[in-house]
C-alpha cells in the first residue's frame, strides 16, 4: 500500500500530496495518522490523507518511517475539509491541518550532530551524546563543527519529537481474596494504624478497588504506606493513564429545576428536532432578545440529539464561555461534556481532544478552534452569540467558524443553529431570503420587561468628581443600587489606566517605537504599554522630547474608572474585569463566583462582561463611554456598537428585581445608540442595510482585503499598487477595487500595511488570481516583504 501525506513545510513547492510505500511493519496507517517521513535529508511530520494500491511515480518510493499515534488523530472528514478549506482562504494544506490540532501534537524539530569517525566520538564536545545543533552558541564550537563535517567526521540528523505527553497515575490493585484482607488486619500491630487503616479500607470497599493514587491520599496514606502495603503483596502497583479534568471544579447545582418551555422556545425547538430526526443539513437563525432562553432551547435540542444516538457541538464566543454557561451544560450532560477554549492549560486541551476522538465524549463545548473537533456522528451543531467577530480568526490560516460549521453540518446531514440577539447583517440577510430559516423568541423566558434604557448625553450634564468620566446622574444611581444591596455591572470597552501620555509644553504624545500608536498608561504595573505589540517602558517622569516636567495622562481606562469609583464611593467593593486582570488560569471564574457570591457590589470591565453573564441581583447596568467603538474608522463600527450595548443591556433585570440601564454618550442622536435604548433589532437592521447598499458594503458586496507589509514603506506601496494593476487588468465591473492606500495604524510591529479592498458580487477570475498572489507571496518574502489575504475580513481599518 501507498501513503498519500502532506508534509509538515508550509511550502509553494510543498503544498501537495507526497507519496511514501508503508512497509509491512506499518499495518496501523489510516487516513488521517499522523506519521514521519524522509524528506530531503531530513525526517519530517506530516498527515496521511489518502491510501492507494498503485502510485503514478516512476522510480522508487521511500519508506514511511513511523505512525506517531495509536489511533489517527484526524477524522477523514477533517482531512476532506482542509482541502476545501485550502482553496478558500488561501492557506496552504498543512497549516489547517496543524490548527486542527492540540498545539502539543505540532512537531518539535532537533537538528543534532552525530559522531562518525570513532576517533571523535571522545572529543569534549560531544561528551558520549549527540549534540543539539539549535543550543550551540559558541564560536569555538562552531568552528569546530563546520571541520567535523567538512572532513565527514560527523553528520548531521533531523529528530521529530513528540511534544504531546499522556498523564499517568499510580493505581493499587488488590492481589487477594477479601477473606485474606479479613484475616491479615488482625495480625497487624496496633501502632502500626496508617497500615490498619489501609486494610479496614480495603475490606469496607473491596468492590471499589481497584483504586487510584489519588483516592488513597484522601485517607491520609502516605506513599512509604503504599509502597509498605506492595512489598507485603497486599497490593499490586500499576501505572495507568488518566485525563486532566478541566470540569472537576464544576459543582452541579443542587436543587436544581427542571426548565419547561414557553411556546416560542418550544415552537423553535420543535423545528429543530424535526431536522435533527430527518438528518436534514438545515441552517436556523434563531433570533431572541436577550434573556428571551435562547441557551434552553439549545440544550434542549441537545437533549434531542443525544436521545436521537447522535452527537453535538456547540460553540460559544471566548468571552461568554462564562463559568455559568460551562456548569449549565455540566449540569444537564455530566461526563460525556468534553470543553475546549484557550484558558485550558496544553495537558487539558489534549486529553479533552483524545476524550473527543475517542468517543467518550459526546457533546462538545467550545471556543472558536472547537469547530474542528474530532467529533463523529454529529446530529447538532449550535453557534451561540453568532455575530462575534471572535469566530473569524484573524491569523493565518483565516477561517471562519460559522463557514466550516455550515460545511459540517452539510457533510454529517445535521441542523446548523445560529443563535443571536443581534444577528450579523449577513445571516439576518439570507434568512430574509430563505436560504436560512428565521425562528423568533420575542419575550423574555422569566415574562419580566426588558430593563428601562436611560441615554446620559455628556454634552449636557455635570460630572462627578475630578475626571471627566462620571456622570452625577450615574454616580448618584450606583449609590442607590448599593444602599439596596444590589449589584451593578460597568462597562469600558478600554482597558489600562489613561489612553496617552501627553507633554504640555511641546505637544508631544509618547508612542510606541515599533508601531505608529500611542502607548497607553498601566498605573498598577507602573509602566506605558502598546496593545499592539506589547511594548513596555517605564512611565516618563520628564518629556523625551522637550524635558519639560507639564506631562499629562489623558483618555481613560478600566484601571482610572476603578480609582475614581474608590474615591467617589468608598464604601463599594469593586472587582476588575479585563485582559489585565485575567491572565491567570482561573482567574476568570475566580472574579464571577466572588461577584456571584456577592463579595463586590460592583463588576466593571470591558467587553469580556458584556455577554453570557446572568446574576439575578444585577439591577443596574452602566457603559461608561459608548462611543469607544461607534467612531473607529470601520464600515461595521455601528453595526458593533449596538451589539454590544444590547448585550451588556441585558445583563440587567435578569430576575425578579427590574433592571435599568444607563448609556453615557456623546453622541445620543446616532441611530446604533438610539435603537440599542428599546433593543429595536428589525429597526436598526433596515437603517443599517440602507447604509451598506449605498456604501456598497456586505451583505451586498462579497469582500477580499490584501495587505502588502514591510520594514521599509516605499517597497509595501510598490508591490500593493502592482497588485492593484494585475487585478485591474483582470477584473470587471461591477467589481470594485479600492487602494492601494496606508493601514489606518500605518506601522505595526515595525511593519508599514498598505491595503487593497476588493468588492465584488461575482467574480470567477478572482480566485484564481489570489492563489497567484498567495505563491508569489512566498517569494517576494524572502525580500521582506509580507502578503495577506482576508477573504471576508471583520475589520477593514
């Protein structure tokens, strides 16, 4: 038999199929292992993505040299779908089968150097072991390594390692009859009582054995006890494998009720069971304002699925996999929950990933990445909050999560929901057109209003203390929320303490030396950042510029809210919600339970609280500065501005107690802030898709954007706009090309971005085109310079 693989080299020349013999030995190769390979002189990863008896190369084949896993790590649908993938967003082959993967099983790469001649294999440097080439920095050494090989002394060779690592723990086995448990416990000393107290155990719970390391510490048994207990042969010592639990913290509720229903939810439910019965591949829009039970009727649906003897996928935006959202699927599905985000550690992501392809798990929760779970037998697949820009992956390979969901549904003849407040224009556009179907949830599940929308215009009234943050009218129903003890959330969709350093004297403005944008002031680190990079520098204590001493911290963030809030209230307890504050494994869930548990009375924070959370005692909700989003220099700036105040609206007023909201702005007449007031999604919808179709925007123009980059400027604009005269070359109306033109941040990363946006309708030459562009980007890197392509981009700035 013959290995059709793609090798681990993201490569023009590489990015197609090579073939290898499989040696006898190798009779566990399948579609989908993951293997190594000769290649050159070299040994490399890469994936098998076909069989066949008979190969159309002339000469001789070379041996696949080893199958890395015992079970192939990818489905032969997941390898079906990283060619189609390939040709759409113009990522080479390899590179989306690595993103399928846990990042522990991509190929770690050792070049070491191997004696040949006998006479060397003493020398100091090689010290009885072959030397990593990659740790050798010595110019000594290096000079004596290029004569070694010079004189074919000594060799160079490739390593695939393998990163991913399978946890194991200690088990005790029972080696006897019970009745000699019975009979032993008796001759055993009195003082001997850790001893005595293994064997009581052993035979109250003799069925339970055998038992794990982990078990037997809980009776307070030391590890000279057990070995004690394996030496008398009472028990046996056996190495076993054991999964990371990511949900082992995840308590279900006590008590908890069983949820009936109303009649939207059962009418949308009803229409999805139908599908999922009928193994119809159907897309619904499931459209529901916020706190309408939108999470109820997916795992309802779920609950179809399953009793249906299919599995399920649902994937949640990054920020709204809350702990709440996590322990309600916990709740209903217990162990056969497999989750997947970034806050796994690499251990747990693994051994959630293996659950999954193993078929112990049967329902997958997840981030983005989770839409490529090894999942089989898929009856379901749900995307929650589906107009998140998170589902886009801004980084090659640029995939789309709600594109590749489509395609799986279609593959394993299964419902596609998407679900949403406020649905991207997109969906809500083909669902007019009934390419999806539209299921409406008009009322909230609890019959309680929607929370009473107050728009603060800052032109117009006084502001609490000395910043210009807080609103009196704000600062003054905070208090009155506390005294109540009730809970407010806070939203600033800006994190850090002040935006810019400013001098007085000269005007100059502190900026980031590797990208063309301000650094922003972090009071609690004592340092200026870039958010782009991630430059860091001490706080100047003069201007660079002019010396002066008159520097200022204007703007504001997260970190100034949070010490102004601990001036003008003193008494409220606050916790801080942001990239800063969340960085730790944990931490996120830490902040909720403690606001859950009413240790603070306020929760601020910037859009990662906007979504997904439910606190029945939240009765005031307040954005701190709504305009954050709605003047960035983005055709969808209004389209995310009401989203997320619609979102973090419906934070308030959950329960029994009634919400109010309050939305401080400069800009009270526009209509994203007008229409977010009574959550008017059909209103904002109809005046948003008149402004695309004048600006020839999506959903009625398909878009592509090419960004050109470079360390020198002149050479970014030069290849952009020969870019722009091939495409103008082939191209035709009503096809729109706009640019070339500078990134709105000109320089990022010591990168300057030139960007050419193509609009079009439809457009059989682009396609191929691009994957000119995409091979000829390979060579013009070797310059320096830099080509991407964003096949349907989220932000064109």
């Amino acid at each position: 038999m013959i290995a059709q693989v793609i090798v681990d080299v993201a490569a023009k020349q590489t990015d197609r199929i090579f073939e290898y013999h499989i040696p006898q030995a190798l009779d566990d190769v399948e579609v989908g292992s993951r293997v190594v390979v000769p290649f050159g002189r070299r040994k490399v990863q890469g994936f098998v993505v076909g069989l066949s008896e008979k190969s159309s190369f002339k000469g001789k084949l070379k041996d696949l040299l080893l199958v890395i896993d015992e079970m192939p790590p990818l489905t032969p649908e997941l390898v079906e779908l990283s060619k189609t993938l390939s040709d759409q967003i113009f990522a080479y082959r390899i590179t989306l089968l690595q993103t399928m993967l846990p990042r522990v099983m991509r190929a770690n790469y050792r070049k070491i150097l191997t004696p040949i001649d006998e006479k060397v294999k003493n020398l100091p440097l090689f010290q009885g072991e072959p030397v990593d080439l990659n740790s050798v920095s010595d110019l000594d050494k290096i000079v004596l390594i290029k004569k070694l090989l010079k004189q074919n002394q000594a060799k160079i060779e490739y390593l695939v390692e393998n990163k991913a690592k399978k946890k194991v723990e200690a088990q005790y086995n029972l080696t006897q009859k019970l009745a000699f448990y019975q009979e032993i416990v008796k001759k055993v000393p009195t003082n001997a009582k850790k001893q005595v107290a293994l064997l009581n155990d052993i035979i109250e719970n003799f069925d339970q054995y055998p038992k794990k390391s982990t078990d037997l510490k809980k009776l307070e048994l030391s590890t000279s006890v057990l070995k004690t207990a394996t030496q008398k042969g009472w028990l046996e010592k056996q190495e076993v494998e054991t999964y990371r639990d990511p949900l082992k913290d995840f308590e279900p509720e006590k008590n908890a009720r069983k949820i009936t229903l109303n009649e939207d939810q059962q009418h949308a439910l009803d229409k999805i069971a139908g599908s999922i019965k009928n193994k119809q591949a159907k897309t619904y829009l499931l459209e529901g304002i916020t706190g309408s039970g939108k999470t109820e009727v997916y795992l309802h649906a779920i609950q179809e699925t399953l009793n249906d003897g299919r599995n399920a996928l649902m994937l949640v935006p990054e920020i709204s996999l809350t702990p709440q959202m996590v322990r309600q699927v916990k709740q209903r599905f217990g162990s056969s929950v497999a989750v997947l985000h970034s806050a796994l550690s690499e251990g747990e992501r693994y051994d959630e990933w293996r659950r999954i392809r193993r078929g112990q798990a049967r329902v997958v929760v997840g981030a983005r990445s989770a839409i490529f779970a090894p999942l089989k037998n898929i009856g379901l697949v749900v995307i929650d909050e589906e107009h998140e820009s998170s589902y886009k992956q801004e980084d090659t390979p640029r995939y789309h999560a709600r594109n590749v969901a489509l395609w799986r549904s279609k593959f394993h003849n299964c419902p596609l929901v998407l679900g949403s407040a406020t649905p991207s224009l997109s969906s809500r556009a083909r669902a007019q057109k009934g390419v999806y179907e539209l299921l409406f949830l008009k009322h909230r599940a609890n019959k309680k209003s929607l929370p009473e929308v107050e728009i603060v215009d800052l032109k117009k009234i006084q502001f609490a203390g000395g910043q210009f943050d807080l609103s009196v009218n704000l600062v003054e129903a905070i208090q009155e929320k506390i005294a109540r003890h009730e809970q407010v959330i806070l939203m600033l969709n800006r994190r850090g303490f002040a935006a810019f350093m400013l001098c007085r004297a000269c005007g100059f403005v502190l900026k980031c030396p590797n990208c063309d944008i301000s650094l922003t002031y972090h009071k609690d680190t004592k340092d200026m950042q870039c958010h782009y990079c991630g430059h860091k520098e001490p706080i100047p204590k003069r201007c660079p510029n002019c010396q002066s001493q008159e520097i200022r911290f204007l703007g504001t963030g997260t970190q100034k809210i949070q010490e102004e809030l601990n001036e003008l209230i003193p008494q409220a307890k606050i916790l801080r919600m942001d990239v800063d504050t969340t960085r730790r494994k944990g931490s996120y869930k830490r902040i909720l339970d403690s606001f859950g548990n009413h240790e603070a009375d306020i929760l601020l924070g910037t859009q990662m609280i906007a979504k997904g959370l439910d606190f029945p005692n939240v009765t005031l909700v307040g954005v701190i500065n709504a305009d954050t989003g709605l003047q960035m220099p983005d055709y969808n700036a209004a389209e995310k501005t009401f989203d997320l105040l619609t979102q973090v609206s419906g934070r308030a007023g959950r329960a029994q107690k009634t919400g109010h909201v309050m939305i401080q702005t400069y800009n009270p007449e526009h209509y994203a802030i007008e229409l977010a007031k009574t959550q008017n999604y059909e209103a904002f919808y109809r005046k948003e898709m008149q402004v695309r179709h004048e600006g020839n925007y999506p959903p009625f123009f398909f878009t592509t954007l090419i960004s050109v980059a470079s360390k020198n400027e002149q050479t970014a604009a030069k290849f952009a706009f020969a870019v722009k005269r091939q495409l103008m070359a082939k191209l035709h109306a009503p096809t729109i090309i706009l640019g070339p033109t500078p990134s709105s941040i000109a320089k990022i990363k010591n990168q300057y971005f030139y960007q050419i946006l193509v609009k079009y309708k439809h457009e059989p030459n682009l396609n191929p085109i691009l994957h000119q562009l995409q091979d000829k980007a390979q060579e013009v890197q070797k310059t320096g310079l830099n080509v991407y392509i964003d096949n349907e981009p989220e932000r064109i700035i």
